[in-house]
C-alpha cells in the first residue's frame, strides 16, 4: 500500500524509493552514509510511522520530502522560493502563496485542484496555516485571515481559493 505517511505523507513508489535511495537500506548497501541502514522503505514504507526504534523518522521523513519537493518545487507560472520570499516581504498578506504550497503538498501541483475529480480542503488547509504562523509567534494580518485575498486585480473568494 502506498498511501501518504510522516508528517507530510510520503506517497508514491518514486517518493519511497527516493527516501531509501538517500536515507535508508540502499543508501547503506551501496556504501553512502545512512541514517536508518536497516530499514528498506521500498518494502516497509509503514516503517515511517511504526519503527519503534527511530520515533522521530516520521518527522525526518516529512522533512526530506520538504526539501526535495515543495522547497525545490518551479515551474514556469511559480517557484516555491519566490513565492516564499514574496510572502514575508509582502508581510504575510498573499494567501495565493498558502493555496499553492497546499496544492504542491497535496497534489503536486501549485494550482490546485490538480485533476479532474480531485478534493482539495482549502479552508481547513488554511485555518491550519494560519495557526501554525500564530504559534511561531507571528501577526496574521486580519484581511487575510477573513478568507478573501487580492491577487493584482481579482479578489478571489474563501470558497474557491481556500
């Protein structure tokens, strides 16, 4: 079974194989340092969440599909890194930059949704990402935190964006 698992739901044989190509049983089998040595994600992806020896994988897990997926994510309409930048400089306001990071962490891409048929929860996402900018301490602009944002001329509303 390859449903999402870890913080972020590592999902998909390409994310596994990935994970254990550079943290797991192959990186150690061919010789690169390894962090779980024993442990082969392609043949026990649950190991993120029940290998009672290493209680924080989960969170290493999610942490490396940060970093090689949505940190690193760019395509000609969006780069995560720009986007990022444009957020804090634009002092938290552009909740557009929330909706594509969601949509890239649930769907792979940063216009969500993705597919035809897909689901994507924006409001709950979003509540979600706007207790999390609290809890670092940060001030969510009240504007942006009603649901309505302004992308150059088209106000979008909550219900569609979020």
């Amino acid at each position: 079974c390859w449903w999402g698992r870890g913080a972020i739901h590592t999902r998909g044989p390409c994310a596994y194989g990935k994970l254990n190509y550079y943290l797991g049983k192959r990186a150690a089998d061919e010789g690169r340092p390894s962090m779980y040595p024993e442990i082969d994600f392609c043949i026990d992806p649950s190991a993120i969440c029940s290998n009672d020896k290493y209680p924080d994988l989960k969170w290493i897990a999610g942490m490396f599909r940060w970093i090689t997926e949505i940190q690193s994510y760019e395509t000609e309409e969006f780069r995560y890194m720009d986007g990022l930048k444009g957020f804090v400089d634009g002092g938290l306001n552009d909740w557009g930059f929330m909706h594509a990071v969601a949509g890239i962490v649930t769907q792979g891409c940063h216009s969500p949704p993705c597919m035809e048929g897909a689901e994507f929860n924006g409001v709950e996402r979003k509540a979600i990402f706007v207790k999390t900018l609290k809890l670092f301490g940060l001030v969510v602009n009240d504007k942006a935190a009603t649901g309505r944002r302004l992308e150059g001329e088209n106000e979008i509303a909550e219900d569609v964006i979020v």
